[in-house]
C-alpha cells in the first residue's frame, strides 16, 4: 500500500502549518458560551420575574418551591438556610446544565475554546501527554447517559408547560379559557428545539438501537434509532439553536413579567 510522506508537524500551544483561520470557530464558540452562562447565571439568581401568566420561564421549569402559582410544593421551604440566597431555578438547573456539559458536542466544542486542549485540528496544544477522557476528573463525562434520562423527563415538563401555557385566566373575571399569545408560541419553539436537541443524543441513539456492538433485530427500535440518528446529524445545529431557544423564553418571560413587552394574543 502507497503512503503519503508527511512533513513533522510543528508542536507546541498554537503551532500549526494550517493556513486557514482555524481561531474563528472556537472565538465564536468562547464568545457565545461565555455570554450564555452570564446570563443564565444571572436569571437563575434573580428569583422574580421568571412567570408571565401562563408562562413559566425555562430556567425555573418545573418550579418545585417558590413564590408563583406553578410551584408543586408551594412557597420558599423553611429548610432552605436563611443565609443562602433562595431562587426555584437553583433547585433544577444544575440538571439541564450537567447534561449540556457533558454532551459529546459541547465536549469537543468547549475542550477547543476554553482550554485549548487542543485548539483546533492540527494545531499545537499546551499539554505533552494525551490522557482523553479515561481518568479523573474527565471520566466523569462518562454521566451523560444517565442526565439523558433526566433530560428527557424535563423535555416532557416543558411539554406540559406549553400546554398549561394556553389558559389565560382573566385577570377581571376569572374565568380561564383557552387562548394562545406570542410567549405561547415562544415556549413552544424552545420546546421543539430542546426536542431536536434531546432527541438526537448520542446515548439516546445507543439505549434504543440495540446492544452493546449490535443493531436490535426489533422493527421499531430500528426506527426509533433512525430517527434519533437523523435528528443527530444535525445535532451541533439542535445544540445552539435550543442554547439561544431556553435563553431567549426566559428573557421574554422576563420582559412580559417587567412590563418592558407586552404580549400579544393571537387568539
Ligand atoms: Fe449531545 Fe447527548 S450527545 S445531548
């Protein structure tokens, strides 16, 4: 067999012979990530302005304790120390995160923009020796599968949450009826969007096709791992078009709730 004399590749962080602008693509990602997790950090703390209505932010979904009609258990806990700052979103984001930080996407994205390890194919990298992900702590990326059934029940929370997210009650008389504003149809593409995300998982496409190096023989687990793997072609779009999807359904809540927007009922 034929082989291709190749020149030794200059080592060492940034060192490359590529000619193109291998740095744009993990600036971009630095930037976007960076600003998602400000302001994901700053609404989780907030604690207020998070209902609108009907609507119930993302980031506080479901609300388990808290002040706002949609918490399950009622009002702030009287466990909850008082010298910790109390938000609902505090008590389930970590979830929805650890199953983002720990995707196969992100993983290859924010291991090239945030600790250039390495920064892009072909390029130089701070670290002489190579571990992957086989030992502590990145070993334990190996959690993803389980957040995915997390994830999942948290897709159909958000799922029901657009439904309730159709019966208004009037504020005057009282009486609820069936309706649908523009934050309906906003929590309603974050779903679908989080739906694209969740459902084309790497984990997702290996729990329901088969075995351990094996496709099952069962028709429908066949398709079910079709579709998860047509979903997953497209996943990194999925990633950051429900990243800006959950950020943008809590601004708009947000907004609503300050009475900076208004929402607009279209029927
Ligand atoms: Fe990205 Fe599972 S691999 S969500």
């Amino acid at each position: 067999m034929g082989h291709a004399q190749l020149p030794v590749v200059p080592s060492g962080l940034g060192a490359t012979m590529r000619p193109d602008r291998w740095w744009v693509q993990p600036a971009i990602v630095f930037l976007l990530l960076s600003t998602f997790i400000v302001y994901a950090t700053w609404a989780a703390f907030q604690g207020e302005h998070y209902t609108h209505g009907p609507y119930l932010s993302p980031f506080y979904a479901p609300e388990l304790f808290g002040a706002s009609s949609h918490a399950w258990f009622g009002p702030r806990p009287a466990w909850w120390p008082a010298w910790l700052v109390f938000s609902p979103a505090l008590l389930i984001l970590p979830f929805p995160g650890i199953f983002r930080v720990t995707c196969y996407y992100y993983r290859g994205a924010y291991y090239k923009a945030f600790w250039a390890d390495p920064p892009a194919c072909a390029v130089g990298e701070p670290r002489k020796r190579y571990r992957g992900e086989a030992a502590f702590p990145l070993i334990l990326q190996n959690v993803h599968r389980y957040f995915l059934y997390v994830a999942l029940g948290f897709l159909f929370l958000l799922a029901t949450d657009v439904y309730k997210a159709m019966w208004f009650t009037d504020p005057v008389t009282g009486p609820t009826s069936f309706g649908i504003g523009v934050g309906t149809l906003v929590l309603l593409a974050n779903v679908t969007l989080l739906g694209g995300y969740t459902l084309g998982c790497h984990s997702l496409r290996h729990i329901v096709g088969g075995y351990l190096d094996q496709l099952s023989r069962f028709p429908a687990r066949k398709r079910l791992y079709d579709c998860s793997s047509c979903l997953n072609r497209a996943h990194m779009r999925w990633a950051w078009t429900s990243l800006f999807s959950v950020a943008f359904a809590d601004l708009y809540v947000r907004l609503c709730s300050m009475g900076v927007w208004s929402d607009w009922r279209i029927v």
